[in-house]
C-alpha cells in the first residue's frame, strides 16, 4: 500500500499561525499606553469611565475591553462676546479673554459627569450671567471710569459660581467695551468739556499767580520807598552821600561861568 502526504495543509498551518501571531503582538503592544506631562489619562472599561485620572507614564490597560481618552491639561484659554445692560439702560458688547486650569485630578470626573464640551456647557453660561450681573451693577460712565473694578468683579463670581472641583486659577480680562455710538459720542464731548474746564482753571491759576506775585513785588518797593523816606527825614546829609555814590568822576560841562562847587564834608 502506498502512502501519499498531503503537502497542501502546511502552508495553510503557517498561515494560520501567522496570523495568530501578529494578532497576538497587536494585543500585547495594545496592551501598553503612555500619558504625557500635559495630558491625563481618562479610562473606561467597556464604555465606563473611572473616577480616578490617569497620571502621566506609562500604563498599562486590558486590550479589547478597556480604552483609553487622553486629555490635554495645560492652561486653558478662551475668547468670546456677551451682549449686556447697564444699569442706566446703555447696551454693551463686551469681548472678553478668560483663562483657567483643570485640576488635573479629576479630569476624569468632569469628562464623566459633563463631557469634553464642558467650557460650553458649563463656563460658558457662568461668563455669561456674570458679565450681565456685573454690568448691571454699574451706569455706563462708571464701567468707562472703573473698567478694573467691573473686571475683578466679573472673575470674583467666577471663581465663586465655577465648581472648584473641576476649575482653578481663573482669570478674565475685558478685551473691549463697544457701547452705541450716541453713548460714545457723548462720552466724548464730556471728555473734552472736562480738558477744556481743567485749561481754563489751570489759566486761571496761572493769572492769580502772576497778579499775587506782582502785589507782593509792588508792596515789597513801597517798603523800600518808605524805608528810604524815612532815612531821609532823619538824615538830610543822606541825599549828598547817594550823590556821591553815582557821581561817576566827571565834572559836568559849562560854557560860560564858575564851575559849581560840591561840598562833600
């Protein structure tokens, strides 16, 4: 009896075995994960995400079963508009900056319990009623003249309204301030009027300043007048010796005639 092999089964076997191995080094490097310094790691294990966030190194997960969502962690910043009032009625569009910082452990938490939207769904709305709530507190003219102290108050009810289990570090800045242009125009001209009144006092000034000199200076030569006269009433002799003093040496001309004599005893 003869024996044939069948040769056609061991390229099949390798084939197979083949496959079976790339799958297994896809699950043992699938295996392995790594988070960044500025990341943390959101794990879920089919579709729940844990509580606790991932620090940054490497990980390991089970392959298949759980995964994997990394989220950056590095200082946050938006940009946006709010329409508002003021207290006097005057409306406002106020562009704004804000920054803020994720505590880092407990990113997880917040993916889970908001989602990766949560500046929309949660700081969003917060900016918005503060920005409203704070303007509202303030006339137009104040927010112009004391657009710092409506900023700190916009950030303080941030910072007091924003879940501090998910947000920190929080600061706003108002980029601008855009009222109605009737608003603005008056604004203006108060500005001027007032550096016109501050010239015209600031000439007035001036004008006291030179007449209270002048009054002084007139009085200190009455002084001195009066000072001299008196000096003169004592001592008639004094007239010859000022006459002296500027006399500058020369003998005044004549034509005809004895030249005066001057008596300087």
């Amino acid at each position: 009896m003869i024996t044939i092999k069948d040769s056609s089964r061991k390229p099949l076997r390798w084939t197979l075995l083949g496959i079976l191995g790339f799958f297994l080094l896809l699950t043992l490097f699938s295996s392995f994960y790594t988070v960044k310094s500025t990341e943390r790691g959101v794990l879920s294990t089919f579709g729940k995400i844990h509580d606790k966030a991932v620090l940054d190194g490497l990980h390991i997960k089970i392959p298949y079963i759980q995964s994997v969502q990394k989220v950056n962690v590095q200082q946050k910043k938006f940009d946006g508009t709010e329409n508002s009032y003021t207290r006097d009625v005057q409306t406002s569009e106020v562009t704004y900056t804000i920054n803020y910082d994720l505590v880092t452990e407990n990113v997880s938490l917040l993916i889970k319990k908001v989602g990766n939207d949560y500046h929309t769904r949660i700081v969003e709305p917060y900016i918005r009623s503060a920005v409203k709530s704070s303007f509202g507190n303030f006339n137009a003219t104040q927010i112009v003249e004391n657009r710092d102290k409506v900023r700190a108050e916009i950030e303080t009810k941030l910072r007091n309204t924003l879940d501090n289990r998910y947000f920190t570090n929080i600061h706003f800045q108002l980029v601008n301030i855009d009222f109605d242009d009737e608003f603005e125009t008056a604004i203006k001209e108060k500005q001027v009027a007032e550096q016109n009144a501050l010239k015209a006092k600031n000439v007035t000034i001036q004008i006291e300043e030179q007449a209270k000199q002048t009054k002084i200076k007139a009085e200190a030569e009455a002084e001195a007048i009066r000072i001299k006269a008196n000096a003169l009433e004592k001592n008639p002799k004094l007239v010859e010796y000022e006459a002296v003093q500027k006399w500058d040496g020369k003998l005044p001309e004549y034509t005809g005639g004895a030249v005066p004599f001057i008596n300087i005893k």
